[in-house]
C-alpha cells in the first residue's frame, strides 16, 4: 500500500500491458520448453495432452503479438530511444552496476539497459511472432523458408529467455523498491531519485509528478 | 536385432506398382479421387494416404522412348531429421534402426515436414496426423518382409540383412556398368531404403542429389536448444553472484523519504 509522499511511476494501462506481455511469455516459456525438450513433454499433461500444449502456445503467441504492439506504441517515446550524451555516458559505466561508480550519470525514465531490453523483447518478439506464424500457417511457402523458421524462434527463444532472468533479476532483488512500479505503481522518491533522477526532476519541474497524499500542481491550480 | 534394408533395382523394376497397392492395402489407405496430369504416376507425389509411389518418367530420343522408374518412400535414415525434429518422439528409430511412428504421439505439428531431406512426411490435416512409411514395423517385427517387398514380382525390390544386400548392390552395379551405381548408403548416416540406379542421381524427377540432415535442423535442435538453458542458467547463477559480490542497487539512504532502504515496500 502507497504511503504519504509516495510518488506514481506508472499507470493501470501500463501495469496491464506489462502483465500481458509477461504472462503470456512466460506461458509461451513454459509450453514452448514442453515441446523443446522431450523431458519436458509431461508438462503436456497439465493440459490434456501435447495436442492441447500446442494449442495454448499458439493462441498464447497471438496475446503475446497484441501484448507486443501495445507495449511498443506505449513504450516507445521513453524506452525506444537514445537520449545523448547521458545515455551513452551511463552505459560506459554500466549504470553502476559491475563495478563502484562515485556518480551515477542522471537518466530519465528508463535508463538505456532498459531501453536495450525493451528494444530486444521488440525486435525478438517481432521475430518470435512472424516466425511463429508461418510454423503455424507454413501453407504454399517454399521449403527451404519455413525450414529457416525454425531455428530463428529458437534463436529468439535463446535471447528472450537469458534476458527474461535479466530482467527479472534487476525488476525484484537486484534494484529493491522497482517491482512495485509494476504492482502498484507507487514507489518512493528516494528510489527515483536514484533509478531516474532526471525523469524525477523533469516532472518535479513540470508540476505533473503525482504524489500520494498530495493534489498535483496542475490540479491544483484548476 | 540384425540391421536390414530395403534395396530398389531401377534394372529389374517393370512399373507394375504391385508395390504401391500392396502399401495401400497394407496400411488400409484407400485411394482418393486424382486427375489425370498426363502421366501414368498417380498421384504425382507421395500423400497423407498414399506412403509409397511408383514414379514414371518417359525419356525420347530421335527413334524410341526409354521408361525410368523409381520406387519412391521414406528412405528411413540412419540419422534421420524428422526424428530429430520431432517434438513428442511419435517419430522413432526403430529396433530395427528404421524410423517408426507412433501415430497416438502424434501432435500434428509438421516439425518432420519441414526437416525431412526428402520430403517424405505428408501432413493429413482431417486427422491433424502426419504419416509416412513405417517399412511395415508390425510385419518386420514378426520377421517378415515389408508389404511391397512381398508383393514385388520381378525381384526388384529386396529386404534382407545390410551388409549383404549392399554387396548384392556393388556386384549388379558391376554388371550393369555404365552410369550405374548405388544411391543410399552414402547419406545421411546410410539410408534402410538403397537404390541401384543405372543412370546418373539428376535423370530421376523428383530425386535429391547428395541429401543431408539440413543445417537448419542442426541448427536449431543441436546449437540453440542446449544454448537456451545454459545461457537461462548462466544468466541466474550470473545474478545470484551479483547480488552475493556487488549487491542491489538501493536506493541512497540520505533522500528526504521515510524508510529508503525499503524502496516502494
Ligand atoms: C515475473 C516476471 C517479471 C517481473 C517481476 C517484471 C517486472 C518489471 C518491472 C518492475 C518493470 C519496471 C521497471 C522500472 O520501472 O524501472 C518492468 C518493465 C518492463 N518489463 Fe517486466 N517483469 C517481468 C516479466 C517481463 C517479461 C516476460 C517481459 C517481456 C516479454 C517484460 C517486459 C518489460 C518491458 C518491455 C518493460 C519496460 C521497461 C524496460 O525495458 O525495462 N517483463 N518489468
């Protein structure tokens, strides 16, 4: 629960396309591995059987392609680009994260490893989706085409699911207070403070930071 | 279990297809309605319910036509792709070392299709089953010969131990000199379906020239299927240690907020 002074780092919107877009990856994790691996193929089971596994995974992917085109048009103007000289200044330090940095350069509101994940789960899902779709349809394309498709979705698989533990690891324990953004959406100063100083300040200045307990300048000023 | 093989003689066959309807008749696999495209070879290319065809070509020159014929099924490979690609193992090798089906596994996924060198696995989308050849698993079990062997009249086709038939193949290949040779053998780990052309691989239609497990499928099932757990795996132990040695990144303790440490808790 938010307390006083709590500051709104996301809205319901954005929570539920984020819990789209991740339940139906990690469902496509689970049912794609049950037919990756033949250990795994009791995972079917759960289900009715490998018939009906495939059935999720299929239809699961076109949640997860819907999921996909939301997130892009909603993500794009923080975490689709670059901005310079911060950005590339951030990651010469990696953020901070490998090794001790004094001062941390001020980042807005996704810092740029965010922005390569969310640039990755982009163009992989993209990848995911369309090759995905002619393994499902494979009907009047050539051979040699539809055999190519299946090493790429393994291939994006590879990349989606090391960055999936990344992510995971860095949204909980690794960056304690950011799974609330994703939860509730309220999280505290002193942790935008450290994870988007410059989004902070931004909207500070702008008067459309949202404080718990509090009415927005712009509100109040009505 | 004694390893056997199927040999076809391109010599000695006469376009009977005794072969082909003793496959259907075997594997209960009524025919459907075809058209008529011209040509004796009905239907043009192997089908869900047809696993073996007799392939026809005729060849004229400037005074008489010449009859290919080939004895087209899956060649049942040593190191077979669709096995590879199969997800449920409904495709297996055999005691035999033949590639069996399990038609209850079966999810209808046309992985197999799509990996098979010889495009051998036709998907029947009523059943939602893909089916091929099975070498007549239910009959070499009980130690007899694949139906089409059976039925062939002119010994053209052949079942028997490998090495022996393979010996049987460089002797007629000898005999028959000229572009004669064996086709099989030298693919894919060895193929328990061996032909002896008599002329070179690019005359027959529809025959694949110096096939191999595509690298696609090796790609994928052999590269990128490990790859994908040790990088999962090598991600977590990466941030396990990351958390022991470098530790989170909290939020600083001297930021105007009650409880920083806590972040959003
Ligand atoms: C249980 C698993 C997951 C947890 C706990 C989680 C948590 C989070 C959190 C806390 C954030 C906000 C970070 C911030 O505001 O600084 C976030 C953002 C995001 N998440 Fe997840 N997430 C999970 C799974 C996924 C999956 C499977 C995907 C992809 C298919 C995904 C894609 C994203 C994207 C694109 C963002 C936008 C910002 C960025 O690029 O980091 N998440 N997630």
């Amino acid at each position: 629960m938010p307390e006083k002074g709590m500051i709104k780092v996301t809205d319901g919107f954005e929570r539920i396309v984020h819990w789209m877009l991740a339940g139906s990856c990690i469902l496509l994790f689970i049912t794609g591995l049950g037919m990756m691996y033949r250990e795994l193929n009791f995972i079917g089971n759960l289900m009715g059987g490998l018939v009906a596994l495939k059935y999720v995974h299929n239809f699961t992917g076109l949640l997860f392609i819907v999921s996909l085109v939301l997130a892009a048009r909603m993500w794009w103007h923080e975490a689709g680009k670059f901005s310079m000289p911060e950005d590339l200044e951030w990651m010469m330090c990696a953020g901070g994260y490998l090794w001790h940095v004094e001062k941390v350069p001020e980042i807005g509101k996704y810092n740029p490893g965010q922005k390569m994940f969310f640039l990755t789960v982009i163009g992989c899902g993209a990848l995911m989706g369309v090759t995905g779709l002619v393994m499902w349809f494979p009907v009047g394309l050539s051979l040699g085409f539809v055999r190519w498709m299946y090493p790429l979705h393994a291939l994006g698989f590879v990349v989606f699911f090391a960055f999936f533990f990344v992510h995971l690891y860095l949204g909980t324990i690794g960056n304690p207070g950011t799974v609330m953004a994703m939860i509730d959406g309220w999280a505290t100063k002193a942790w935008a403070k450290k994870q988007h100083p410059k989004w902070l300040k931004e909207m500070e200045e702008s008067g459309k930071l949202e404080v718990y307990g509090e009415e927005t300048k712009e509100a109040a000023s009505h | 279990m004694s390893e056997n093989i199927k040999l076809f003689d391109t010599s000695r066959c006469t376009g009977c297809r005794g072969c082909q309807l003793a496959c259907k008749q075997w594997n209960n696999l009524p025919a459907k309605q075809t058209v008529n495209w011209g040509s004796y070879q009905n239907p043009p290319t192997l089908q869900s319910n047809t696993y073996l065809i007799m392939r026809f070509q005729e060849k004229a020159d400037a005074n008489s036509v010449k009859w290919f014929f080939r004895h087209e099924a899956c060649m049942h490979c040593t190191d077979a792709a669709c096995v590879k690609a199969c997800p449920t193992g409904a495709l297996y090798y055999s005691e035999f070392k033949t590639v069996g089906k399990n038609i209850e596994k079966c999810i209808g996924c046309k992985d197999c299709v799509a990996a098979c060198p010889f495009e051998v696995p036709k998907y029947d989308s009523g059943a939602n089953k893909v089916l091929k050849c099975d070498m007549c698993e239910s009959r070499i079990a009980n130690k007899l010969e694949p139906a089409c062997v059976k039925a062939c009249p002119t010994g053209a086709l052949k079942w028997g131990e490998k090495e022996t038939m393979l010996k049987i193949a460089n002797e007629r290949v000898k005999e028959l000199g000229g572009d004669a040779h064996v086709y099989g053998p030298q693919y894919v780990g060895g193929t328990h379906l061996a032909y002896i052309l008599q002329e070179k691989d690019a005359v027959y239609a529809g025959l694949k020239i110096d096939p191999k497990v595509p690298l696609s499928v090796i790609a994928w099932k052999d590269w990128l299927k490990p790859l994908s757990l040790i990088a999962g795996g090598g991600v977590v132990v990466g941030s396990l240690l990351h958390y022991i040695l470098h530790g989170p990144k909290r939020p600083d303790a001297d930021v105007g907020q009650d409880n920083p440490a806590e972040g959003g808790k």
